[in-house]
C-alpha cells in the first residue's frame, strides 16, 4: 500500500458576462489585470438535480480542442444532512496513448477502439449552501479552464434543453477562494523548506531600506539595473524536520507583511505547520483556500469516486466555519 496525498481547491463558481470572460482569457496571457463589471454566483442545484434524473438520455459530452469532457455516468451524490453534490468529470483523450511494458520484454500499444478512450479523472463537491466548489487537482485530468469551458457549454444546452433564456450569454468561472490568514499560519509554521522571491523595480520599490532578504533583493536589482529578479532560498535534499533559519525566513514575512498591498513582491513559501503536518506551499499574493487529504491506495489500483468524495466530504465539514468568514458568510 502507497500512502497518496490529494488536494481540493475551493472555488466560488460565478456567472460573467461571456464577452468579458473572454477578455479576461486573452489579458491572462498578456498578464494583465482584468475583473469582471458583473458576476453572481451560480446556483447549480436545478442543473445538477435534471443531468442526476436525466443521466440515461442526456448527452453530457462536450468537445475541449483535441479532447473531449464528459459528466462520469452515475456519478452525482447528494448528501442531504450537508447539502451538497458530489460528481466526477472525466477527460477523454484518444491521443499519446501510453503503452503497457513488462521488464525485460517489447513494450505492447494498448490498442483502443473508435469509440473508447483514455480517461482521467476529477472529482468535483458542490455546497449547495454556500455556493462553493472543492476541485480535485489531477495533473492529467481536466484543467480549471477545461472545467470552466465544459460547465458553461454544460449550462447552455441545459438552458436550451429547459427552453431558458439568457438575456446575454454567460460563462461559468471559478474564483479561487483567498485566505489571507495564512500568513499567520506561515509566521507560526515550525518548519520553512523553501523560500522563493520574485519581484521588479516597481515591487520592491518600498523595501529598499532594512538589511532583510527582500532588501537586499532591491538593491542588487537597482544595483545591476534590471528589472525583474527571482531569489529561492531551499535545503534541498533533506531531513522533514530540517528548516531554513526560522528568524530570517519570519523576519522576511513581517516585512513582506509592512508592504503595500499592490507594492509587494510574489512570495513562495513551502512549509510545514508542524512534524505531523504535510508539506504546504503557499503564494503568499493569492493564499489559495485549499485541503489536502491523505490515501492509501494499492498498485494497479485507481482511487474510487465515491471513497474520494466520502474522505474529502469529512474533511469539509470541519472546514464550512472557515469557508464562511472568508466569504463574510454571517
């Protein structure tokens, strides 16, 4: 038996204007910084009750590029007490198929019929209540683009199917759920693994006083007249109870801290809270909201939906009190 951790991110899941979402995908890759002039938060329950009733004579497939998504048959469960949904979406790929190997011997194709594919999974828990999702990151399944295209071409033909309009097209996204809590958790950490920096002249403008790492940072980048600078600070190989200096790596933390908002540098940190604790990176810009819980899981076997969705749902109900005051939930 291997032990396996698996992460969930949290998300609200909103309603945008398609032509803003679409201008915001193409500022992403300028970089820039776009929000949306209007977005509500999208009540998936009637969607999610009709595919659960009309799972036998409803098409849930939907072409992403080259692949294709697809709502894993009979995946939907509901948890009365909690309120929530719990489903899978699978990526279907017919291309760069692996091949099976034993040692020793001539690797063999894995020859796939018309209509079959190579699926990856992710399973995905909706609160009903608070109108947030927990999505499994799965490096193979399907992206939170992917997700995002699939639900609001999901949604559109759910619409159509119901003979719903829309008084303007709409696109699903996912808003990644900020705890700006953990940098306390980060100051109170007893191990720091990894310490990574990166800034411009403009970011580390304030922090050019001081004799800390991210001082020290603005006066090379002023002193070799660049413009950008990255800086990691890690043990490498090493004991789990091994750690950078704790004072140094708190002492960059108060300052990053004292930072105006929109003047700080990217903070990387990989930490451990404790001994017990799993390693935990944290971009200290965006503290994503996320969980991550440990399965054993034995060779030549998958992880089952349903267990996954059981083991991440008990977590998640010690985690709503959190959930409501990020969200300023009353």
């Amino acid at each position: 038996m291997a032990r396996k951790y698996v992460r969930f991110n949290y998300f609200e899941v909103k309603l945008v204007p398609a032509k803003e979402a679409f201008k915001k995908q193409i500022a992403e890759v300028e970089r820039e910084d776009i929000t949306f002039s209007s977005a509500d938060l999208w009540d998936m329950t009637e969607f999610l009750n009709f595919l659960d009733s009309n799972k036998e004579n409803f098409d849930t497939s939907v072409l992403l590029g080259d692949e294709r998504g697809e709502l894993e048959p009979g995946s939907i469960i509901y948890t009365e007490k909690y309120k929530t949904y719990g489903f899978q979406l699978s990526k279907l790929v017919d291309t760069n198929i692996p091949s099976k190997k034993k040692i020793g011997k001539i690797k063999e194709e894995i020859m796939l019929e018309d209509d079959e594919f190579i699926g990856h999974f992710v399973t995905i828990i909706y609160d009903d209540v608070h109108k947030v999702v927990m999505v499994q990151s799965n490096l193979y399944g399907l992206s939170t683009i992917q997700i995002e295209q699939y639900l609001t071409e999901m949604r559109l033909k759910f619409l159509d199917e119901k003979g719903y309009e829309d008084d303007e097209i709409l696109a699903v996204r996912l808003t990644p759920i900020l705890d700006h809590t953990k940098l306390k958790s980060a100051l109170q950490a007893d191990y720091y693994r990894k310490l990574r920096i990166k800034g411009s002249d403009i970011s580390l403008d304030s922090a050019l006083d001081g004799d800390s790492l991210i001082s020290d940072a603005r006066r090379t980048l002023f002193k070799m007249q660049g413009v950008n600078i990255e800086i990691t600070v890690s043990l490498g190989v090493a004991e789990k109870t091994a750690s950078l200096d704790e004072a140094a790596v708190r002492e960059v933390l108060s300052e990053f801290q004292n930072i105006p908002a929109d003047q700080r540098p990217k903070i990387e940190l990989t930490m451990k809270e404790d001994e017990e604790a799993p390693i935990e990176v944290i971009n200290l810009i965006e503290p994503r909201m996320t969980d991550r819980i440990s399965v054993e899981i034995e060779p030549r076997k998958t992880i089952g939906h349903e267990f996954l969705h059981g083991k991440m749902l008990e977590k998640y109900i010690t985690r709503r009190s959190d959930i409501r005051r990020v969200l300023g939930i009353v």
